[in-house]
C-alpha cells in the first residue's frame, strides 16, 4: 500500500524555507506535491494526497532540527481519523526503524 508514481499527478511548489506546505485538503486526488526553497531550489518536502485529496503522507527532506537530530529524509504520515481540523502528523518508523516508506514515491 502506498502511492508511486501518483496518478493526479505532481505539483511543484515555491516557499521560504522552513514552512510546510499548507496545503492539506482540497488537492487533486492521488497527487503529491514537491516543495522547493524559493531562494536554493533545494526539495525541502513531498506531500501526497489520498483519493479525497487530503494529505496522507509527508517526505521531509529538510527543515530546522534544533531540538532533535532525526536524519533526512524522513517520513511523517497524517492522522485524520483523530483531529480533522489538523491532525497530527507522528514520524513515521519502519518495522526495521527505516525513516522512509519505499512504498510511497
Ligand atoms: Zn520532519
């Protein structure tokens, strides 16, 4: 289960660095967005989005780490069925600790 190559199709997205793409519902559905640094270009975060166009799940792969050390990239998935406002998003861990769901691309 996951979601490679999305069907909706990929958006790439402009932003300063150290924000989230805000985007979290209201997306094409089986897409996935690609946030870039506005000033370095460099992939900061991939979203994608479920069949209802909500965010399902992200790939951060870079963003401000003062208070942990976690290594880029790593994955976090969204919790809708606790908050719908803004559901938390728990990092996600692999059954072997992987940072990364390969099954998501
Ligand atoms: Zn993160």
């Amino acid at each position: 289960m996951g979601m490679c190559k999305p069907s909706g199709g990929i958006t790439k997205i402009y932003g300063p660095y150290g924000k989230n793409n805000k985007d979290i519902e209201g997306c094409p559905p089986n897409s996935r967005t690609d946030y870039y640094d506005k000033e370095t270009e460099k992939l900061l975060q991939q979203r994608w989005y479920d069949n209802d166009g909500k965010a399902i799940w992200d790939r951060d792969w870079d963003h401000n780490d003062s208070t942990h050390t976690h290594p880029f990239p790593h994955d976090h998935f969204w919790e809708w069925t606790k908050n719908n406002i803004h559901p938390p998003r728990p990092e996600y861990k692999g059954p072997n600790d992987e940072k990364i769901n390969k099954h998501y691309c």
